[in-house]
C-alpha cells in the first residue's frame, strides 16, 4: 500500500475520536476502559505517525491543534459510520416501521433538517413522524416512541434527556452592532414570548443588569413570532434553544450575548419498557443521541454560551 493511503493504527484514531470529542485524555480514557496515560500514548503515537502535533493545553485546558481540527471530523463521521453499520449487521439489517410522536416545532425545526443522514444510514427502516400536542398513551395508540418536552416526569416510562432549554438574547446582525454589553438593552425593544412571562426577568438578573424594566417592550404569543420580530430589526427577543438554533446557523439571528439561562425543562426520547429490544427503537435511539451530541459539539465552537 503506498505511504500516502495508508491509514493510522485504529486503536490511535479511536483514542483521537474520545479525545477529540471530550475536550480530555480522563474523560475518553473512562470511556474507552483505558488509563490516561495509555490514551496519551495513542495520540502520541499518532502525532508521530502523521508528523504534527493534535493537541495542546491553554487556560482552558485541552485544545485541538489546527492539524486535529481538520482531522477530527472525518474520523468522527467515519466512526459513526462503522457504528451504524455494526448495529445494522448484528440486527441483520432490520427493516420496518417505527412510528414517533413529537411536536411540530420540534421535528420541523431540529429533526426533520436531520433526517436526511438517517434515511442514508437506514434505508430499510421506514420512521412515521406523528405530530401532536397531546401525551401519547402507549397502551392504546400504535406509536412506538415519542420525543416530549418537559421535566422528564412520566412514571413507567424509559427516558432519555436529549436537548435541555435554554434562553438567550437573539437579534438581527444590524441590531447587534449597537450591543456590546447588556447594558446596552436599556435603549432596545424588549421582545417577549407570552409562554414564558417571566424569562427576560429572570436573565435581566443572571446578567447583573439593573435599570431596565423586564416588563416593557413587544409581547408575542409563541417564540416563531418572536424570533421573526428580532429578525426583521424590531428589538432583542430571548431565543429558546434547540427551536433558535437554525436560525443561528443561517445568520438570521445572532446571539449578542454568551449568558444563558437554563429553563428547567428538556426535549426527552421517551419509551414503553416493552419496547426496550426493539431494534429499529434502539437504532433511532443511537441514531438521535449520536446527532444530540454532534450538535452540542458544533454549536459550542460556532455559538459558545455560558450558564449563569
């Protein structure tokens, strides 16, 4: 095989994809069942085996070199793929139905945007979305999962917390040129969402901001009305995450502010126990967790936000 085809040792791009993804030599040597020192020696040996140095530590801690960040992608999709693959194998290429019930805004604006890769991934496996507002019970309706907003109290059931809420400034990128500290929103139209009436409040005072009424400004009924005020230049409305999130990605809105505040409530995938080794389930599960965690990874480098 020429030199220049020739790929890595997989054991030193496994431990670079843990790394890579973690941020920490700890967190994917637990992860891998290793000792830090046998991952260090893994990236070491594939630092030596390319010619460049993947990592480096700052104030932060563990940083991705330039090298690593041109690297970690590739090797991140490439695992992922073998993953699904293997599941697929070893369920014998499951084919069927699996019926999930959600909400509308959320397969519209986080699902739906994803579903492509997943088709490729799992051409056989044909997934029904079911829009509804309404708590699906299990025992009665033919719908095998569903993905529910809330605190994640829904006794008997499994759960998996996928996407928590958060709350944060969002505008226009003309109105972010006059914000450069929250204090500037003093001179701005607040935009409110009727469903959290107490929000901007609530984030008024995680900032530290005084002299700002968190009543006055715009009141909408739902977030999409909010989102479309701020981008059309109205004001500064409280994005709510995962549900601003495209709209970040586009440049429609920006984020002026890295303070966050969290609501309390998530985005869960939640199921019947008998379902538990259904394996077309247990693929959408990986599936959907794999996609939460790609997310969490893209948006924190794009859009870093931090918690009160």
């Amino acid at each position: 095989m020429p030199v220049s085809s020739r790929l890595p040792p997989f054991a030193a791009l496994r431990a670079f994809e843990a790394a890579a993804r973690h941020l920490s030599f700890k967190r994917a040597a637990e992860e891998l069942n290793l000792t830090p020192s046998a991952v260090s020696h893994q990236i070491k040996a594939l630092e030596d085996d390319l010619g460049v140095r993947l990592f480096f530590r700052s104030g932060r801690g563990l940083q991705l070199a330039k090298p690593a960040a041109e690297l970690y992608p590739a090797v991140r999709d490439a695992f992922a793929s073998l993953s699904a693959a293997t599941a697929a194998v070893r369920r014998h290429e499951t084919r069927g139905t699996l019926t999930v019930s959600l909400l509308a805004s959320f397969a519209g604006r986080w699902l739906i945007p994803r579903l492509y890769d997943f088709q490729q991934r799992f051409p056989g496996l044909d997934l029904r979305l079911s829009s509804s507002v309404h708590l699906v019970d299990f025992r009665t309706e033919d719908v095998d999962a569903a993905i529910r907003y809330g605190r994640g109290d829904w006794p008997g059931l499994r759960i998996v917390d996928l996407i928590p809420e958060e709350h944060y400034p969002v505008c226009s990128p003309g109105t972010r040129q006059l914000l450069r500290t929250p204090e500037d929103l003093v001179r701005m139209t607040l935009l409110h969402n009727r469903q959290y009436p107490d929000a901007w409040r609530m984030w008024l005072t995680a900032a530290g901001v005084d002299g700002i009424d968190p009543n006055a400004g715009s009141t909408f009924d739902d977030g999409e009305l909010v989102r479309a005020a701020a981008a059309s230049g109205l004001g500064v409305g409280l994005g709510t995450r995962p549900a601003v999130d495209m709209d970040l990605a586009s440049g429609k809105l920006v984020a002026p502010f890295d303070l966050s505040l969290a609501s309390g409530c998530s985005y869960y995938l939640v199921w019947p126990p008998e379902k538990d080794d259904d394996p077309n389930l247990v693929l959408f599960r990986d599936w959907l967790v794999h996609e939460v965690e790609l997310d969490r990874r893209d948006r924190a480098r794009a859009h870093p936000i931090r918690e009160p």
